[in-house]
C-alpha cells in the first residue's frame, strides 16, 4: 500500500492539518484520516476500541440483567411461592424491558425506535418462549430439583439462542 503524499503531510507521514489524506491500493484511493494525534497507529484503532467499550457495556448491561433476573426468580419462588414459570416469565419480561432501555441508553447512545425495540423484543420473546418449554421439560426430567436452579440451567441455551438471532438481525440491518 503506498501512501499518496499531500501539502498537508509533514516529513514524518502524518497531516498538518485535518484536511483528508488518500492511501492508494493499486487503482483505488481510499480516505485515510491521519494527524498527529494518531501517533503512528492505524485508524482502525479507535473503531476497535469503540466495539470494544461498546461489548463490554453490552455484557454489563447484560450480566447485570441475568443476576437481577436470577434475585428476581428465587425470590418470586422461594419467598412468594409463584410458579417457576411465572416467575420465569415474570422476572424475564422486566429485564427484557430494562435491558432495552438500557442498552440503548448507555451502551449504544443512540434513540429508541419502534423497529429496534420490536426486534429486540422478538428476539428476546422467542428465548423466553424456549426457556419456559425447556424448563417444562427440565421439570419433568429432574422433579427432586430445586425449581430456581433448573431455571438458572436455562441461562446457555437462551444466550446462545439470542446472540444467534440478534448477530442475524444486526447483520440484515446492515444491508
């Protein structure tokens, strides 16, 4: 790849100013926003770093839904006495919402929208809808164990069943 000098560049590659720089590979040129306070590192970094605060955000913000969903099931069960699956369902749909919320807030700063939020939604329904039918099964499985943590044991199957669809999602919505 070489770099196609400009009057903005000084004798160490980097701009002068914040006017565009172009990098050519073979025929095309491509942008390049250098200055100086890149300091020599590719300006691939701070998108790396941007996707890398963002994930970790999302995995706070999700981390701390699964422990707030887990108090809210074994109290739900243990001290009120509902159903597993109402408890499931109950504890689910709340940190569905705040999750959300939170996420677009914090995480993704962006505004909510009717789309996201119904995608997010379908996305995170349909795990609850397979949580409730595994745990129906779980029950029936193992009836000497405690029904807390046969819901806890649902935890991988629906993180890898909303990863997947929401990957899919975020994909199409690219397009």
């Amino acid at each position: 790849m070489q770099r196609q000098w400009s009057s903005h560049m000084n004798n160490k590659g980097f701009q002068s100013s914040h006017s565009p720089v172009q990098t050519k590979i073979g025929d095309q040129k491509l942008p390049c926003n250098h200055d100086e306070s890149d300091r020599g590192y590719s300006s691939a970094v701070s998108p790396l770093k941007d996707l890398l605060k963002k994930l970790l955000g999302f995995c706070s913000v999700g981390g701390a839904m699964t422990l707030l969903s887990m108090l809210m099931i074994a109290v739900t069960n243990e001290f009120f006495h509902w159903h597993p699956q109402v408890s499931y369902i109950f504890a689910y749909l709340t940190t569905l919402i705040l999750s959300y919320l939170l996420n677009i807030r914090y995480v993704f700063h962006s505004h909510y929208s009717w789309k996201g939020l119904g995608a997010y939604c379908l996305t995170y329904i349909s795990s609850m809808i397979l949580g409730s039918v595994l745990l129906w099964f779980l029950m029936r499985i193992f009836p000497n164990v405690n029904n807390t943590l046969l819901s806890y044991c649902l935890l991988p199957a629906t993180t890898l069943w909303n990863f997947f669809f929401t990957k899919k999602i975020t994909a199409s919505s690219r397009r």
